[in-house]
C-alpha cells in the first residue's frame, strides 16, 4: 500500500500476486504460507521453505490445489501440465488444461496426499462435508448430495457395483449448473474428478470387497494412478 498499485503489480505473474495459502495432508510442513505467486508447485510443494516434501520419504500420489470442492490431480500432473510445462502457483497454470487436465487454485486449501491414501475414502469424505452443508433450498443439491454420500459410502465399504462410477457422475452433471448457489458445483466437481483420473481405484474398490472392507486399506494397499495415457475429458 505504501508503494502503490503499480509496484504492487510487479509483484507475481500477471494477475496472480502474492496468495495465502494452507498446506495440509501428508506433507513435512503444514502451515498457513504467504507466497509470491509464479513458484513452481515442486518447489513449494518439495522445497524445506515451504511443504518440506512428503512424509516419510513416500512418494506423491495426488493433490487437491485449491481446497475440496476442486478438481483432485493425480501426480503426473501436479508439478507438470498436459503439455509438459512446469505447474506454477498461479490462477492461469493450476487451471490449464480445464477440468480434463488442470484444477483450480480456488480458495488456498492445499492438499497433498501420500501413495497410500485412499481416494475413494477421501472423496466419500469430502461428499459427507458437502451433503451435511447443503442448506436444502434446491432439489439437485438437497438430493444429489445426499444420493452421492450413500453410492461413495458403500463403494469405500466393498459394497459397490460396476455402475456407480457412472452413476455418479450423471449425478454431478444433474446438480453442476443447476442450483442457486455455488456449493452444488463444489459438491459435484470433486467427485468427477476423482473418478476421472482415478476410476481404476473405484474399481478396485468393487473388485476386491474383501480388502477394503478393511477400514485402514489406504494404508496398506497403495493403489497408484494410471499412467498418463490414460487420462481422458
Ligand atoms: S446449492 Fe446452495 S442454495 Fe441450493 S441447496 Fe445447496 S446450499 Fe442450498
């Protein structure tokens, strides 16, 4: 303030300047970090200045960017976009590649998981936030959210079927534009994006009941992503 709008301008890349953000998740150091926009997300998420890397010495499997109600990425594309170039920590380069490659930087809620999380527990998780805040006032999010929650709850419990991973998301699709404020979308777009990049780890989840049934099987049966050829819209 004491410098003016244009010094304050100089600051980052473009309109991404300087951004608080809050690591949380398996890395070294959780915190609340100011940040000079324009970092590689290696470097804050690897760097001892920042994240400190991932505990234990595991190895990244995924991150949600921008808080829950953002797309989740699998690793090959959190410290790379589609096209190859370094993933900054800005607006523009969190979002590149749309909801198909990219994410968002929404509201500094960093997320860094380890290679033995279980995703589908993380996105019933993140479906049972979304359901208990949905205020009611509209059907697709007062009933979407609540049809979500019970479809994640019994794939995660091994109770799943073959048909609930596109089931779900024709449930994301109904309630993403459809409601009056922005928290059917939040509730929706996490759940497409965990089955797209992540759908071969629901269908482990219905392939072999017998071992997630397990509540700690995230921690023991380290299901990685696919490689990158296997991403699609
Ligand atoms: S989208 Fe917003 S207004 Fe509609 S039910 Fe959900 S929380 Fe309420």
């Amino acid at each position: 303030m004491n410098d003016g709008g244009a010094e304050y301008a100089k600051i980052g890349i473009g309109r991404s300047t300087v951004l608080v953000i809050s690591a949380s998740g398996n890395i070294n150091n959780p915190g609340v970090y100011e940040i000079e926009m324009g970092i590689t997300v290696d470097e804050f998420i690897f760097s001892d200045q920042y994240c400190g890397g991932i505990t234990n010495g595991k190895r990244l499997k995924a991150c949600v960017p921008g808080g829950s109600s953002v797309p989740i990425l699998p690793d090959y594309l959190v410290c790379k976009t589609a096209t190859g170039e370094d993933r900054l920590m800005t607006y523009e380069s969190l979002s590149d590649g749309g909801f198909a490659t990219g994410s968002m930087l929404g509201s500094g809620g960093f997320i860094v998981y380890d290679e033995n999380q279980c995703i589908v527990r993380n996105t019933w998780n993140f479906s049972r936030f979304y359901h208990h805040e949905s205020c009611g006032q509209c059907s697709p999010c007062r009933e979407g959210t609540g049809w979500m929650e019970k479809v994640l709850h019994r794939l995660e419990k091994g109770m799943g079927n073959m048909g609930d991973m596109d089931l779900l998301v024709d449930v994301a699709k109904k309630i993403e534009g459809n409601t009056i404020c922005p928290l059917g979308d939040a509730a929706a777009w996490p759940i497409a994006a965990a089955i797209r990049h992540f759908r071969h780890e629901f269908e482990y989840h219905v392939l072999h009941p017998e071992k997630v049934k397990d509540p700690k099987h995230g921690y023991r049966e380290p299901i990685m992503p696919k490689a990158p050829s296997a991403v699609t819209a």
